[in-house]
C-alpha cells in the first residue's frame, strides 16, 4: 500500500481529532449550481467542527457533471470513524 502524503496525513489527524474517536454520521444535502459547482446546503450533523471540515472540503468545488440536474437536492449519508 503507498503511503500517504504529508497532506493527507495531516487531514486525517484533524478528522480524528474532530470526531474525537467515535463515529459520527453526516447526512449531506447536496446540490449543483449551473456553474457545476458542488453546493452543501445541509450536514445533518450536530457537530459544528464536522459540518465545517465538510463545508470548507466541498462547497463551490467543479464537478464533472454531466446529463445532472442543476439545482435538484441530492442526499448523502456518510460516517466517519476513527479506529
């Protein structure tokens, strides 16, 4: 297996210190704007760190979108865990 990059590493160090060693599931709503830009609207979690981190990764990224319906809210459910 590679090893990570000294980035990567560093993500997932504040991931894990952000979910503070239990599972936490976030339940995204999603959208894409007409600039095919990823657009987060909701979480679905309590923990404000988490919906930053999520935030902060996704919203206003371009998306290689194609026959996708602009502005339709899509759901997600992710968990993040830490071993």
């Amino acid at each position: 297996m590679e090893s990570l990059k000294e980035e990567e590493k560093f993500f997932y160090r504040y991931l894990a210190n952000i979910i503070n060693g239990k599972s936490e599931i976030a339940n995204l709503r999603l959208m894409i704007n007409n600039e095919n830009e990823l657009i987060v609207l909701d979480t679905g979690t309590d923990n404000s760190q988490l919906d930053r981190y999520i935030k902060s990764q996704l919203n206003y990224k371009k998306v290689d979108a194609k026959d996708i319906n602009h502005f339709k809210s899509y759901f997600l459910k992710v968990e993040f865990c830490c071993k």
